[in-house]
C-alpha cells in the first residue's frame, strides 16, 4: 500500500514530500473506496453504512487488518507514533 502510495503522490503531486498525514488519509480513502465498491451502484448512507460496519479483517497493506462493526467505527487499534519537529518534518517515533 505505501508504494502505491508514493506512486500516487508522485502522479498527482510531483515534488511533494511523503509524510505521515498524507499517508494517513491515501489509507482512509482505501478504505471508503473499499465500503464504495461493496455497496455497488445501489449507494445510499444506510448501505454504505451497512457495507462499512460488516468489513472485517480487510488487508490494508500496512500490516495490520481492518475490521468495523456496528459499534466498532475505529479502523485501527494499532497506533504509529509521529513527532513533528521545529522545521516542520514528521519523525517516527516509539510508542512502546
């Protein structure tokens, strides 16, 4: 997934810097692409809700799988420290 992800950025937005926040939001847009292409042409918010809530262990590519549920809207429970620093550059960092 990152790899598409760079691919990406370089198409739409050569020269542009990686970073985490970009990233972030390639891999969240995966997901609503995915709960899209579920409900099919039929789309409306119940059933992409529906089709949302009932995605289970749906390989993101990031080493960890997605899972929603009616009551479980977090994507995941796994969380990758950042740290920004004075120059305005994100730095990994651990969280454990």
């Amino acid at each position: 997934m990152t790899l598409n992800y760079k691919k990406a950025l370089a198409k739409y937005f050569p020269g542009e810097p990686a970073d985490y926040t970009s990233l972030e939001a390639y891999l969240t847009a995966n997901i609503l692409i995915e709960g899209l292409r579920r409900t099919g042409p039929a789309l409306d918010t119940e059933a992409l809700v529906s089709n949302l809530e009932a995605m289970q262990n749906y390989e993101l590519g990031v080493g960890s799988k997605v899972s929603f549920g009616p009551s479980d809207h977090q994507a995941l429970h796994k969380v990758w420290g950042t740290q920004l620093d004075k120059t305005g550059q994100y730095h990994a960092i651990d969280l454990d």
